[in-house]
C-alpha cells in the first residue's frame, strides 16, 4: 500500500497524482487537501524563484471574493442599476471568478480528472459539474440581461471548499504527526569522544559503545546505561510514570527519557536506528494502513453514497425546470445546492482520523498495536485474562527476610559476602540479595550449579571462604528442605515461591525467604477493570493459593499452556470476547487465540509475536485506559457515521425543497466536515478538564455561551431589516448582554444540569433557531409580522443541531449518562420541538403589527416553549424510561 506523500496516511485506490517536477517523480496524495498543500511545498523546494504560497493565494482570492460580494449583494438588491452599469459590473464580477478559479481551481480539476479517468465520479467531479453549470447560468443571464447572476458563488465555492480541506488534510496530517513526536526530538545526539570533547551527530550514526552526553532539560537520544551522573529524570514518555525517578551509574535509559536537573553520560547499548522508540514508531506506521472494519463500512456508504447523490440532484432539477414555473435557472441552483450539501468527505474522513488518533495516543502511553482493527478488538472484549508470573509480578523477587546463626555485626558482614556473590549471577531470585549492602569481599570463583544454586570462593579480612547460596536440599543435604525461619508457619509457607539457604564452609549459615511483588501499578489496574465491569481472572502456572495469596482475584493454578489455551476457547465459545495479557512462551497460545492480545515486550519473542499489541514497560493501568480509549474511538465512528448519514439525509431533502442556497449548502458542508475532523481528533480527550485546566475550559465554552448571543443580535437585525444605525445598537446591546451572561455562567461551576441545559437553549439553541429562521425566509428580511409559527423546515433543523450540540459539550459540568442521557436526547429533543411550534402559535395569535417588535415576541415564545418543552419532555421520558426498566427487572 502506498502513503500520502503530505500527511503520510495510506493512499485508496490510484489516488490523486501530482505534476513532476524535474528530477523527481510524481507523488501520490490521497485527498485533495493533501494535494495541495503537496503540491505547494515541492513548488516550493523545486523553484528557484519560488511561486505564490498556497496561504498568499487563499488570502488573495478571498480579497477578490469579498468584494465581488459587495457588488453582488448591491446587484441583487437594487432593481434599478441602470442596465449599462449592471452589465459592466457583471463583467468585473466574471473576471474576478476567473482570477479566483486560477488561483485555486487548478489542483481541484486535476484531481476530478484523475478519477473520472479511472471511472470514478468523485465529490470533486460533482463540484466541478456544479461549478461549470452555475458560470453558465450566469453567462446565460449576464448576455441576455434576464435573471440573476451569481457569478460571486462560484468564487464563494471555490474558497469555502478550499479552505475546509486544507483544515482537513492538516488535522488528518497532525494526527499521524502524533505518533512521531518523539523521533523529532530525538534525530540529533551529542556523541562525547576520549578527549571528553562533544559533537553533534544525528542520532542514526551513533553505535553501541558511544557515549552520548544529555544536559538538562534534554532528552535521552539512544536506548543505554548511564555511565556519569546523577539526578532526577522524567520517565513518562516510555513508562507512563507520572513521577520524576531517580538516575545514577549502572542504571538503563531508554530514549525518550527528559533529564531534569542533571547532565549525564549514557552509554550506548543499541544502535541509533534499534532504539525501541524506532521499534515503536514502525509498529505504529503499519498499524495504520491495516483500519478499522468500520472503516469499510465507510466506504462501502460513500460509494453507494455519490451516486445517489448525483440521482437526487437530477431529479430536483427535472421537478423545478419542468414541473414549476421557475425556470431551469432556478432548477440548477436547487440542484446545485443537493449536490454540495451532500458531502460524503466526512465519511471517509472521520473514520481514519479516530483510527489514527486512538493508534498515536496508545503509542504515547507505550502500548503498541499491530493493526488499526486491533483497536476495535480492545474495544469488544468483555473479559480479561492475566499471567501472573512477570506480567502481574515483577521480573524480580522481593527478599522478605533472612534468619542468620549470628547477629550483629557477623550478621552484616554474612549478608554482605551473600550479596556480592549473588550480584554476578544472572538468576532471577539472585537480583533480591544482590541489593543487600555489599562488604568488602573479593569474589575469585562463581560456579552456576543448574536447579540448585551457585558455590563461590570469597576472600574477606584475608581469609578464604566457600559460598553456597541457593536450594535448601543442595546447601545443606538431607534434611535441608525442612529449613524454615521460626516465624514462618507452614500455613504462610504457600504464599512464597523460594526458600533460600547459605552455608559458609559447608556450615549452615542462613536461611531466606524470597516471595514475589505485585507490580506497583496491579492493584490500579485491577480496580480499573472493575470499573470498567470487566470481569479478570488469572492464569498461572503456580498455585492458586500463592496467587490468592497476594491477592489476585478468581485464579486458575496449576496450567500447562494447554490449559490457558482451552480457557480462552471455553470462553469464546460462549460468546465471550476475552482479552489475553501475558509475557511468557506458556502464554503465546491463548495471546494469539484470544479476541485480543497483549504482551509485555519484557517477555519472550513468541509472546510478543503472537499478540495483537505489545506493552513497551510495566505499567498495567495503560491496560484499561487503553480499552477505556478504543471504546471511545469505536463509538466516535458509529457516531460519525450515524451524525453524517443524518445530516446528509436533512441537508438534501432542505435543498431539494429549495430552502437551502447553494452559498448556505457548501458553508454548512465544510463546517460539517471540520466539526467531524475536529471533535474525531479529539477522542480519548475527557471534556471535563479537571485540575487547573477546569477554569480554561470553562472560560473557553463561556466565549462560546456569549458569543451567541451576540450573533443573535445580527441575526434579529437582518430577520426585521433594521437601518444600520438601529443594527449597531442591537448587535452592542446583544455583546454586552453575551458578556454578561457569559461571565455569569463562568462564575457558576456548581450549576445544576436543568439549569445549565436551559442556559445552553437561550444562547447556543436560539443561535441556532435564528439562523434557520433567517434561512426560512430566504437569507433577506422577514415580509411580513405574522409570518412564523414555529414550525419552518430551517428553524427546526437549526435549533435540534445548535441545542444538542450544546447540551453535548458546552456544559459546565460533565453530561450525566444513563436513563437521564437517553431522555435527555430523547423525550428533551421532542419536547423541544412541541414546545416551539406552541409558542410559535401563541406569539402569532397576538397579532403585533411592528415587524421588529412581532419578531420579538415570536422569538420570546418559541424560546420559552422550546426550553419549557425540552425540560419537561426530558423529565418525563426519564420517569418512562425508569418505569420501563423497573417493570423489565421485576418479570
């Protein structure tokens, strides 16, 4: 498969070729956004006298487009422009479409042609199409003098449409960024040489054995051991702890690990280009080319989807042009408008960002996946399955205590010999006295006795001893395996893997009890998945009582890799999805039959290859955020789609009605479009903030709250035709009540939810009930007092969008879920809708004569019966929908 050569995302299909350029070849984008930006950027590199920047060429054609606009609108308005300056007008206003087409048209006929060449009829072709039909209208009018000329909308087009995809091709393009934030800040190293001199290098070239120098504030370039330095380093972009730790000589580094207020030394231990982040980052890069089964879905609906599309559009068109007495000028705007609302992008869009996403922030919390649809497999499971030995345990043993035959000082010095033999072996139980203080003591012969433990020669104060340290039955002969501390009961006995003894010079010396620990983050995670209700058993090749024993839940003892492997088929074959966790090759089965997989990469190759997703340290509550994450991103892609297929189905039949403009049609696309980008990239990112960020957040959906109220200030005045002296007033009027109301509602961080739902329908629901009315009535003002009853086509569309977007995420709290959520989106959404066709009615039936003055009591009524609706038709669905369950529970 090939990648995007701008945002490096996978290409479909031919995808969209780019010019070449000399001494290169055409590259290959995968949207038109990506195309152009490209384009502009190997233009760029490829001139010596570079052309004009894409940015300067959108800013020059939206000069142009602003003033074509004014002169329309003045066009359009006034009946009696004298027909010689209309028609010179008019050919300014042809020229300046041109001007606009050439700066920005070209890359969009490129790339239609591409795929109408390889019989694919795009969204491109379809605005292309439209674009040529509506110049024609225009020529049409301009040459005979007869109907409008819209010769600005096609300029108007062409911007909007640039504009939203190069936002989306540049968060499609920051969302693959994600994952690689690390290697930019990791490309260069400061290699030390004998001489204790630096140079910089790329970290590429550095080898096993150079000694990089990191001075603080920094970041480790190269996986290795610190040879100079102490202090504190932040590990949490490799291991996901929160908390500085400290670093000194001895201790491994991994790249990507930031000093803190030390210069240190790391020697390197891997080559600059096997470090685990590049590990890391190439898993990630062919993970996503392999996405979500969604993501057909997706595709298999937009290519039904165009082509629908395209039958919609002609039948608007034959039914105005033959049907109505409008004219086929009138009928290809309608057409024009079906065409260009229905945007079939957000499909194909929304889908791989949240599959890019969710993949980037996995890898910035360490957790690998081996392919996109792995996410969804995270996010089905609904049991989990966890190894004990190494992945809920440490590698190392935990030393619980040791009875000596002698105290005090020969104590110490006991303990002291004992570590410093065991500090060269390489056994894992060895490690546990390896940290005991180490004497003064010369180790001059270690032998490694298999099964048994290791024998050495030490040499303290001058005088040779022998060492054996390992099974009782070994150092001690028969009767050996009987040793216990005194205070060890055969009871508490089962709970620790090893007795350990010590004899010096075949005497008995000492006897250890070595037991295994919990990794520091276990009890998190386990409580986590219970939070999650996912219920987690563990399987291990121990006993069950030393699993109990620590604490484990539900433990299955005694397994051979057979076993585990026959639990994970038990399950799946009663329509469970487990979620195997393991590092050992006794796991490899059950990691690979499971619905999904995860493995420690501290754990064996096998392990690792058989899993669907390698955790690259040991922090396990990655594991059930991880899930917590997929989960999010799958049910952001249903939403999407759900929301596109939605918005589409409302969008054309608005159009095809001819309640939409072509202008409103494309503008509402593009924002479409963005707000799915947007709020797709976002996922995984909790809306309540928390902490100090709470107070920006909240300010930040304040601004929102009064800058609604301020639009509606501009919205009334164009709805009632206000002169623009009363407009200014009314517009002023409405940004000091918006800042008011915003402050106010800032200030209230306790606010209950009914409240703060109502708050939300007076500012963001009215902007959105305005905006449809100002539609309705065909973006001019109202003609007549008595002309709204609270039940247009365009008040209700905007008003369910605007309300449940703001009840979605502009509240001051986070939404509550369950029943309430459901009611709320539910009965709240029915009630709202009653409740503004009422007060519609009622404000009607006053019969005000003023325009200004009957809009305003209809906007009073409507509001209070949309709020009025919305509060009651939520509490009511709540209690139904409560009733229901109860009811459901008690048969």
């Amino acid at each position: 498969m090939s990648h995007c050569s701008h945002c490096g995302g996978p290409v479909g299909g031919s995808g969209l070729a780019g010019r070449p350029w000399p001494g290169r070849a055409a590259a290959a984008y995968c949207c038109y956004g990506c195309l152009s930006l490209g384009e502009a950027d190997r233009q760029r590199d490829a001139a010596p006298r570079p052309g004009m920047a894409l940015g300067m060429r959108l800013a020059a054609a939206l000069l142009v487009v602003g003033q074509s606009m004014i002169f329309g609108l003045a066009l359009n308005l006034h009946d009696d422009v004298p027909a010689d300056v209309r028609r010179v007008v008019q050919s300014l206003m042809l020229g300046a479409t041109a001007v606009v087409f050439a700066l920005l048209g070209g890359p969009l006929v490129r790339a239609a042609w591409a795929e109408l060449r390889h019989g694919r009829v795009t969204l491109e072709a379809l605005f292309v199409v439209t674009g040529l039909g509506a110049t024609a209208a225009s020529v049409q009018a301009h040459v005979t003098g007869r109907g409008a000329v819209y010769f600005e909308v096609v300029s108007i087009l062409l911007v909007v449409w640039t504009l939203g995809k190069l936002v989306g091709a540049r968060a499609r393009a920051a969302a693959l960024a994600g994952a690689h934030a690390w290697a930019g800040q990791l490309a260069t190293a400061r290699v030390v040489d004998a001489a204790g001199r630096s140079r910089a290098v790329p970290a590429a070239d550095v080898l096993p054995g150079d000694v990089v120098e990191v001075s603080p504030g920094e970041t480790v370039p190269v996986d290795g051991v610190v040879v100079a330095g102490v202090g504190y380093v932040s590990e949490a972009p490799v291991s996901g702890e929160p908390f500085a730790v400290v670093r000194r000589p001895g201790d491994r580094v991994l790249a990507g690990v930031a000093s803190h207020d030390a210069t240190f030394r790391v020697e390197a231990t891997a080559a600059g280009t096997a470090r685990q982040v590049d590990r890391l980052l190439a898993a990630v890069a062919a993970a996503r080319d392999i996405p979500l089964s969604l993501q057909h879905r997706a595709d298999r609906l937009s290519a039904a989807f165009v082509p629908l599309v395209v039958a919609v559009a002609a039948l608007t068109f034959g039914y105005w042009a033959v049907l109505t007495p409008l004219g086929w000028e009138a009928a290809l705007f309608r057409a024009m408008s079906v065409l260009l609302v229905a945007c079939p992008c957000v499909l194909g869009l929304a889908t791989p960002v949240v599959v890019w996403t969710v993949l980037g922030r996995l890898a910035e919390r360490g957790l690998v996946v081996r392919s996109g649809d792995a996410v969804e497999r995270l996010a089905a499971v609904d049991v989990v399955l966890l190894d004990k030995t190494g992945t809920l345990t440490d590698e190392q043993f935990s030393l619980v205590d040791v009875e000596t035959a002698c105290a005090g000082e020969a104590r110490a010095e006991l303990l002291g010999w004992v570590a410093a033999v065991e500090e060269r072996s390489k056994h894992p139980v060895a490690a546990a006295f390896a940290r005991l203080p180490q004497a003064e003591v010369r180790v001059e012969r270690l032998t490694a006795v298999p099964g048994c433990g290791v024998e050495a020669d030490v040499v303290a104060n001058g005088v040779a001893r022998t060492l054996r340290v390992g099974r009782p039955g070994w150092v001690a002969g028969e009767g050996g395996e009987g040793l216990r501390p005194t205070w060890l009961t055969p009871h508490d006995e089962s709970q620790f893997h090893h007795r350990v003894a010590v004899s010096v010079d075949g005497e008995l010396a000492a006897v250890a009890v070595v037991a295994e620990r919990l990794r520091d983050s276990a009890a998190d995670a386990l409580a986590a998945f219970d939070r999650l209700a996912l219920p987690v058993e563990v399987l291990t090749g121990d006993t069950a009582a030393r699993a109990a024993a620590l604490g484990l839940p539900a433990a299955h003892g005694g397994l051979l890799p057979a076993d585990k492997l026959a639990r994970i088929n038990t399950l799946a074959a009663a329509g469970r999805r487990p979620l195997m966790v393991g590092d050992g090759i006794n796991d490899a089965a059950a990691l690979a039959a499971a619905h999904a997989g995860v493995a420690l990469a501290s754990g064996t190759d096998l392990a690792v290859a058989a899993a669907d997703a390698t955790l690259y340290h040991g922090d396990l509550r990655v594991l059930p955020w991880a899930v917590e994450l997929c989960r999010a991103g799958v049910r952001a892609v249903r939403r999407g789609l759900a929301a596109a297929v939605a918005y589409n189905a409302v969008g054309v039949a608005l159009a095809a009605a001819g309640l939409l403009h072509p202008v409103a049609a494309v503008l509402l696309m593009v924002l479409s479009s963005v707000t799915m980008v947007v709020f797709a990239g976002r996922v995984g990112v909790r809306p309540d903030c928390g902490g100090n960020r709470e107070v920006v957040c909240g300010v930040g959906r304040g601004v929102v709250h009064g800058a609604a109220v301020a639009l509606q200030g501009l919205l009334f005045a164009l709805l009632t035709g206000a002169t623009p002296a009363v407009a200014g007033a009314t517009v002023a009027a409405a940004v000091v009540l918006g800042g008011l109301l915003a402050a106010w509602w800032v200030r209230r961080p306790a606010l209950a939810h009914g409240a703060d739902m109502a708050f939300g329908m007076l500012t963001v629901g009215n902007l959105g009930m305005l905006a449809g009315w100002f539609a309705d009535a065909g973006f001019a003002p109202l003609a007549c007092a008595r002309c709204c009853t609270g039940a247009e086509p365009g008040m209700w569309f905007g008003m369910l969008v605007a309300a449940n977007a703001a009840m979605l995420w502009l509240g001051r709290r986070p939404l509550p879920g369950g029943d309430h959520a459901a009611a709320m989106f539910g009965g709240g959404n029915v009630g709202m809708l009653v409740g503004m066709a009422a007060g519609g009615r009622l404000a009607a039936a006053a019969e005000v004569t003023p325009l200004a003055g009957a809009v305003a009591v209809a906007l009073a009524g409507m509001t209070v019966g949309m709020v009025g609706g919305m509060l009651a038709g939520t509490w009511l669905a709540e209690r139904l929908v409560g009733a229901a369950r109860r009811h459901a529970a008690s048969r």
